[in-house]
C-alpha cells in the first residue's frame, strides 16, 4: 500500500541519530531488512533539489545512458516538478514531472538504484508525483499522466492505476530518437 510523502515527513520526528546508521546497514545488505514500513520511516521526499550530480549518478546506478551534464542540467531545469528521496542526505530515488501542466504531464526518470529497491520507494515517489500533477489539474478538466514504461515494469505501473497501451480503443506509444547524423563512412573520405 503506498505510503503518502506527507505521512512520511511527519513520521520523521525522532531518533535522527540512528538513522543514518541504520540505513547503512540497510543499503550494504538489503535481505537484512525484514521491516518496509520502519525503513520507509527514514525517507524524506525533497521538492525541486535535485542536482545534477545526484541525478548523474542515480541514471549511472540503473545503467542508463550517459548524458552530457548540460543536458542533464537543461532537463532538470525545464522539469515542472523533481522528487528526491534522501535518507540521511543520501538520494536513494527521484522522480521527475515534465508535461504543461495542463492538458498532458509525464512521470519520466523514476529510479530507485539497485540497493534501495523492492522497499516501496518507488511507489512513494510515483504516488507523490500522481498527487503534484493532481494538484495542478483544473477543476472540471481531465489531465493525461503518461509515461514510457521500461521493458519489464508493467507490473509495477498497473499497480500504480496505469494502463498499458495499445488496448482495444488507444493506439501504442511511439518514439523518435533525434540524434547527430552518423559519422562520415571511411568509405566516403575523399583520398
Ligand atoms: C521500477 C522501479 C521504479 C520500482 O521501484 P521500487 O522502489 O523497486 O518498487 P516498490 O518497492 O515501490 O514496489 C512496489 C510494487 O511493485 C512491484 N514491483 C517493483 N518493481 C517491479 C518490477 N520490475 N516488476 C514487477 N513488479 C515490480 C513490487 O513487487 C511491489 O509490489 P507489492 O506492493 O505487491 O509488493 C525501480 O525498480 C527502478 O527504479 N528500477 C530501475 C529503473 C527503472 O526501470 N525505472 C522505471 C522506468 S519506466
């Protein structure tokens, strides 16, 4: 059951000092970890801090594609919305909202790196960005949340109330990746 960003900064009024012990512990051996709600415990969600750094790394954690720190400054900075989770000012996650705001968002960059998943941080993170673009969506309007699903995280996305295109009435999502044209063949070097 997702837990809401809300109930989880009020759970966070005492025993700071461990905390950062504890979840060391945590992240250098997960199977010790029998308790998902005591660990969500010491989890704070943080509006629009992450840097990108942080965001660097979290993408090299999940072994996705390297981008140029420009690039990745550019996408933060045009986000609507980033959600990082910290513990002990460590991100264990992020999630970010792109869209308008309006008529059409999207959930894109959800990462829990390796160490951190399968404890519930990604459904906090995705409930808390459901909850912000809820929050934006105009009485008496309907707002599309999308996303491009990862090969294998269906599941985890049906679980969250979304739908797997194509069905029976919406067509499949499409892409078109717009890159540098392929380097000069050797063949076509003049001499
Ligand atoms: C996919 C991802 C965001 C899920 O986050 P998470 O914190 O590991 O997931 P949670 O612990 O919140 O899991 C919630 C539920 O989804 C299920 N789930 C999580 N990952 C799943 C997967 N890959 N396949 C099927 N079910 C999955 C869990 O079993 C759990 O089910 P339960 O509530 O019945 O126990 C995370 O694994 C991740 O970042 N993976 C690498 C990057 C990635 O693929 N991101 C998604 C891009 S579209």
């Amino acid at each position: 059951m997702p837990t809401s960003a809300n109930s989880l900064a009020e759970n966070r009024t005492c025993g700071e000092a461990d905390r950062p012990q504890k979840w060391s512990k945590l992240h250098g051996d997960k199977e010790t970890m029998d308790d998902h709600t005591e660990k969500r415990d010491y989890i704070e969600l943080r509006p629009n801090v992450i840097t990108v750094e942080e965001y660097l790394k979290l993408r090299r954690l999940v072994g996705w594609k390297t981008l140029s720190r420009e690039q990745a400054q550019r996408a933060l900075d045009h986000s609507l919305y980033t959600l990082g989770a910290y513990v002990a000012d460590q991100p264990i996650g992020m999630g970010r909202i792109v869209g308008d705001g309006a008529v059409i968002c999207y959930v894109q960059d959800l990462i829990i790196p390796p160490a951190a998943q399968g404890i519930g941080v990604g459904s906090l993170i995705l409930e808390a960005l459901k909850s912000y673009v809820e929050s934006l969506r105009i009485e008496g309007t309907e707002m599309m949340l999308d996303l491009m699903c990862a090969k294998g995280r269906e599941q985890f996305y049906l679980g969250h109330g979304f739908t797997a295109r194509p069905t029976e009435t919406l067509g499949p999502g499409m892409i078109l990746y717009l890159t540098d044209p392929p380097a000069k063949n050797a063949q076509n070097e003049p001499g």
